[in-house]
C-alpha cells in the first residue's frame, strides 16, 4: 500500500475527533462572564487537547513523507495510535461533567501516554519494514523528546490522582516541546 493512503485515512480520523471534541462540549448556561468562567476547565482541556491533535497530525504528517511503502504492521499500530487519540472526545465529555477530577485528568494524561506509545511503535514499524536504511530511521535517530514526553505523561497521569493542576501542567509541558515543529524529517527530504 501507499503512504498516501494511510496518510489520508489518518487525515480523516483525525478531522473527525477535533470535529465531535468540540461538538461534545455544552455552551454556558447564561449568558454571563461567570457561566463563562463555570466552563473554562473544558475549553482549556478543548484547547490542550487540540493542540495535541494537532501535533500528532503534524509529525504523523512528516513521518509519512519520509515513507514510501506501507506494510500490515504499520496498518496495526497506527490503527492503535487513532483508537487512543479517538478516545480524546470521550475524556473530554468527561472533563466537562465532573471538572479536572483526578480520575478524568488521569485518563486524559493515560491516552495521550498510549497514543505517545503507538506513535512511537508506528514509527518502529515504517522503519522495520524499510529495506536499508530508511530515511525516516536516518532523521529519527534517538530523540530525546519521545523519552521526555512519555515521562512527563506517566508522571502526570499518576500526580492527577494527588492534585491534578500538576498532571495538567506535565501535559502542557509535553505540548510546548513539541509545539516546535520537529525539522528533521524536512531536512532529510530536502538533503536527497
């Protein structure tokens, strides 16, 4: 199969799971800068979540132009990948209806560790089933970010359990060192 393919698929999930995100979300209840206030934890977690998506759509978006062919392992993980980012609707819903609880910040924090993890192992499998070396294992070669991010998503996920603006801190700091579009991959297509 081609890359394009998958790539688009993706594209479509994604476009999907940013569209029913927000349409989940409730308005205020009145028309007052207090009812406003009443739902600023998820138009936050809208955001962040977001910004998530959006990241992930991005460096999926590069990791498939360095991808020529597409294999059945590579189908799996990225169908695991879009199940867990699929699930950002529903933990959001449940952000609304009980606030930034521990068990909902928890769960947030949870699927974006598992998306993080079948990312990783998306990107593992395009590589394995390169013949050669790739030039998608020539641009990712041991980023330190990848480790960093999980890190931060376990620690969030366990301190959301203890107080959860920390787990929401860790999130935000995974989003802000990714924010910065990852060049790598751009550089190696540019360089053949």
């Amino acid at each position: 199969m081609k890359a394009q393919r998958l790539e688009a698929f993706t594209d479509g999930v994604l476009a999907i799971v940013i569209t029913i995100t927000v349409l989940e979300m409730k308005v205020p209840s009145a028309a007052t800068p207090a009812a406003l206030a009443a739902t600023a934890p998820v138009l936050l977690a809208y955001a962040l979540s977001y910004i998530n998506v959006g990241i992930f759509w991005a460096n999926h978006h590069h990791m498939m132009q360095a991808t020529e062919h597409i294999r059945g392992p590579v189908l799996w993980a990225n169908l695991a990948l879009l199940f867990w980012l699929s699930l950002i609707p529903f933990v959001i819903r449940w952000i609304d209806e009980q606030g930034l609880a521990p068990l909902p910040t928890a769960a947030y924090g949870f699927i974006l560790l598992m998306a993080a993890l079948c990312y990783s192992l998306t990107e593992k499998a395009i590589i394995a089933s390169a013949p050669g070396r790739s030039l998608l294992a020539e641009a990712v070669a041991a980023d330190p970010k990848e480790w960093i991010s999980g890190l931060l998503y376990f620690a969030g996920t366990g301190l959301a359990f203890a107080w959860p603006p920390a787990a929401i801190a860790c999130y935000l700091a995974v989003a802000a060192m990714w924010l910065v579009p990852d060049r790598r991959i751009e550089r190696r297509l540019t360089q053949r």
